[in-house]
C-alpha cells in the first residue's frame, strides 16, 4: 500500500497490460493510478491524488477526507448491552471500550 495526504492506495499487477494497477480505497470517489515500477507508482498516485483535489476544488466541492475517525456501527441490542457493561466494568466508555478491542484485534491479526 502506498500512502499520500492521508489517502491509501492498494495497488496489483495486471497481467493484461503488464503493469501495476492502484486504486484510493479509503475514500468512495474513484482514484486510480498505474505504474511499471515503485517510484512510478508512487509518483502517479501523488499526481492522481492531486489533481483529485483540484477537480474536487474547480468543481466548487468539498473533496472525500480519507477516515474521519467516525466508525459508525449497528449492531444487535444485546450484544450493545453486553459491550456497555463491559466497558462500564473497565470504567471507560463504550467508544473507548471499543476502540480497545479494534486495537487488540488488529495487532493479533
């Protein structure tokens, strides 16, 4: 993965055009860039993230922010319930009771 302004791109080989294909995938608006090499990634990925913004900013709209932080969540009552009790019981809050377990999850992953 390569990373630029806070936007990621994930990036695979394309056997079709013998090149790398990468695509911003933190965000919902298309960003795509293609390479033969590292740095060429890299640098068309900046050129793509770029001039994203410029047209996001020509066109009068506010560009996608890559991960707000906002982790919207639905899940059923009870597991809810059993999530606040625990976090009660750790004395924290839930966001943060929560954010716990993401951590602990990610880094055993």
């Amino acid at each position: 993965m390569i990373e630029y302004k806070g936007y990621i791109g994930a990036v695979e080989f394309d056997p079709d055009i013998d090149c790398f294909h990468g695509t911003v995938i933190n965000i919902n608006d298309v960003v795509t860039f293609y390479g033969a090499s590292v740095p060429e990634l890299r640098r068309e990925m900046k050129k793509s993230v770029d001039e994203y913004l410029a047209f996001c900013s020509e066109q009068g709209r506010a560009a996608e922010s890559p991960c707000s932080g906002k982790l919207v969540l639905r899940t059923s009552p009870e597991l809810h319930r059993r999530v606040a009790l625990e976090a009660s019981r750790h004395h924290v809050g839930v966001d943060t009771y929560v954010e716990r377990l993401l951590q602990e999850a990610l880094t055993t992953a």
